[in-house]
C-alpha cells in the first residue's frame, strides 16, 4: 500500500457517513442506550478511535465516549445472549 492510499484508508476510518456504514448495530446499540442521534454516536466511535475521552455534549452527559460505547457492547452482547436462550 502506498503513502497515498494509507493516508486515504487513514481519513475515511474517521468520516463519519463512513463509520454510519460499517458500524451500523453499535449505532443502533448506542443510540438505545445513551439516546443518541446517528451523528452523535458516529461522532462518538470517531473520538474513541482517535484516543479522546470525551465527546460531545450528548456524549459527556453519559459519562464521556468510553463509558457509552462498553455501554453499547454490553447491550449488544446481552441481546444476543438472550436471542440463544430463546430461540
């Protein structure tokens, strides 16, 4: 891979129609949990992945991007848990 095309791979890691995209059940997870819009939560992996503990103000209120994304996992990993149980 070249310079160019890391550097681009790099940039569209953080665009956020991109992470809209490839993470669409974390969104949905936080925007369940934390009550979140969709740019809120895209928002809110963008600032986890680039090693910033808080977010925007939606964010912050939860208790800042880490807490609402283990938040979200937890829901995810629960819902699935109980889908085994009942089906």
């Amino acid at each position: 891979m070249t310079t160019k095309h890391a550097r681009r791979a790099f940039l569209r890691s953080y665009h956020v129609p991109a992470i809209l995209i490839n993470y669409p059940r974390l969104v949905r997870a936080m925007q369940g949990v934390a009550m979140l819009s969709g740019i809120d939560a895209a928002s809110c992996i963008r600032d986890l992945k680039a090693g910033h503990r808080w977010g925007g103000a939606a964010v912050n209120a939860d208790g800042g991007t880490r807490k609402v994304l283990v938040d979200a996992w937890k829901c995810r990993r629960n819902e699935r848990i109980c889908e085994d149980c009942v089906g």
